[in-house]
C-alpha cells in the first residue's frame, strides 16, 4: 500500500503551483492549516523534506522537486482514468470529429461513412476534409477525434492504414505530352503545376512542388482534376481518384522515366485513444474495413485491365 495518498501530492502541488498555503487554500477550497498539515504528514511518511521557508514564502527543495516531477504523472494520470470513466458513465458520444486527408480514396471513405452510420445512425458527424499538415494542426489543437494522414504527428502513435500511389498526369493534348519523349525536372518546371493547398493555418508546406515557373495553387483535389481534365496544367493525383479518367483517355501519365510515380503511406492518429468512446472506435473499424474491402477491388480491376 502507498504511504501517500494521490490527495497530499494534489495539495503539494497547489501549494506549489499559487505560490504558498493562503493562496493555494483559496483556490482549492480548504483551509491553509489542512493543507500545512498535509504536506508536512507527507514528508513524515516519506522521511524527506519537500518544501523549504524562504521569508513569508515556502519553496520546493531538490528533493522535493524530483517527487514532485513524478507526482504530476500520477496526477495527470488519475485526471485521465476519471475523463475515461465519465465518458463510458455518459455512453455513446454526440458527435464524432474526423479529419482525413483529401488523397484518401473517396470510395473507401464513403463506405466506411456509410457503414458508421447504419451502425450509429444518432451520431453526428464532423468530416474536416484536410490536406498535408492540416490534419496534423488539429490533432495537436484536440480538435478532431481521429486522423488519417499520410504526415508524421510527433507524440502520438498512429496505425498504418493504407499506401496511396501517386501518378504525375496531364491531358493527352498537354504540351508535355506532345513534346513526344520522356521527361525530366527541366521540362516539367516550364509549365503550370497545379497544386493543392495544405490546410494548416500555421504550419503549411509545399510538399510536391517542384518549383515550375507557373503554379496554380487551390484548395481541392477535385478542382486540380477539373483542371487537369481541362489540361490547364499538370500534377502527381492519386490513382484512385483518376482510374476513370485514366480509363477513358482523359488524363494520361507523363512519360517520366523517374519520379512518376509516388507513395505516401497514411495513418489513423486517435487524439486519445483511452478516452476515445465507442462511436469513434467504430468510425476506426470502419474506415479500416473500407480500405481492405475498397482498395482490394480497386487492384483488381487494374490488374485486369492491364495486359
């Protein structure tokens, strides 16, 4: 059994925190003598000294600061297990916060909507349709539930979902294509990139541009398809988004004999997966179902139309 209960490292802590025992008792709401006699208990049991006099103020001594250090873990810790059962004490949540990455393929994200839905069909959903580090930004803000980007979020843990292949294309009638050879970095830097823009409000990059004289920067994968359909420029799309238009001639891929084609492998982040509830641990089961199903038909169908 502890020694000290998790109640004396809180009243150490607003003690230290508010800068002594009167103004730390106002703000917990209990007396400066409750919280004198609960530091100095805890330095009896522990046979340490936490807390030093310095005039009318008290201060932590090294050794106080190193228990202290670990305290707060325990604290932190405590705070989340009492969020985790007040979630599953409230039941399912009112709405679920998802943002994934607009190169995600549509159809895998439709099904698994659709498949969330039947399930909890009471739950709203918020879909941020987010582009390079803009998932990222609100996993950081706590703003979305869940992720699903194909960028790195530092201090979470994310689980592969899927590879997206890159294809650099134009309209068959793009100048590119009639120049009647391959191509390399100085022939595609004289024409328009199309690129689409990151929705990060602080940290946006310009992954994929290779600095072309002419850039037309928007905020939609599907109007960069408009256009390219329209051959006002060219751009490395997802080959799920294009396999029609790759179908029927209306975009064909740049003779690059390197570089055409890329992967960006994509994660599923959980802001918190402890307290997530059970309709955002639904929504991960069904955008990664969507994706074995969804993805599985869409090779096939390559494989069979390739000869």
């Amino acid at each position: 059994m502890s020694r000290v209960t998790l109640s004396q490292w809180q009243m150490l802590a607003a003690v230290v925190d508010h800068g002594g025992f009167a103004r730390a008792a106002e703000v917990v709401h209990k007396s400066p003598s409750t919280l004198n006699h609960a530091v100095h208990k805890l330095e009896e049991q522990l046979g340490v000294q936490v807390l030093e006099p310095i005039g009318r103020q008290v201060r932590l001594t090294e050794a106080g600061e190193l228990l202290l250090r670990r305290a707060r873990q325990l604290i932190e810790s405590a705070a989340s297990l009492e969020d985790v059962a007040t979630r599953l004490a409230a039941g399912l949540e009112a709405e679920v916060v998802v943002a994934i990455d607009q190169i995600f393929p549509a159809a895998a994200q439709a099904k698994a909507l659709e498949r969330f839905s039947a399930t909890y069909p009471q739950v709203r959903v918020q879909l941020h349709e987010s582009v390079l580090n803009g998932g990222t930004e609100m996993l950081y803000d706590g703003r979305a539930d869940l992720v699903v980007s194909g960028i790195e979020a530092q201090g979470f843990l994310g689980e592969p979902l899927v590879t997206v292949r890159f294809v650099a294309v134009a309209h068959p009638q793009h100048a590119l294509h009639r120049l009647g050879r391959s191509l390399d970095l100085r022939d595609l830097a004289q024409y328009r990139q199309l690129v689409v823009r990151d929705s990060a409000l602080r940290q946006a990059t310009n992954a994929g541009w290779l600095k072309a004289e002419q850039r037309w920067t928007v905020s939609h994968l599907n109007t960069s398809l408009d256009m390219l359909r329209r051959g006002l420029g060219f751009a490395w799309m997802p080959e799920t988004r294009i396999a029609d238009e790759l179908k029927n001639g209306q975009l064909k891929p740049l003779p690059l004999p390197a570089g055409g084609i890329r992967e960006v492998p994509m994660q599923m982040i959980f802001r918190d997966r402890d307290r997530a509830g059970p309709a955002a641990h639904a929504m991960a089961s069904a955008l990664k179902q969507a994706v074995l199903s969804e993805c599985a038909r869409h090779d096939s169908i390559l494989s069979n139309e390739r000869p």
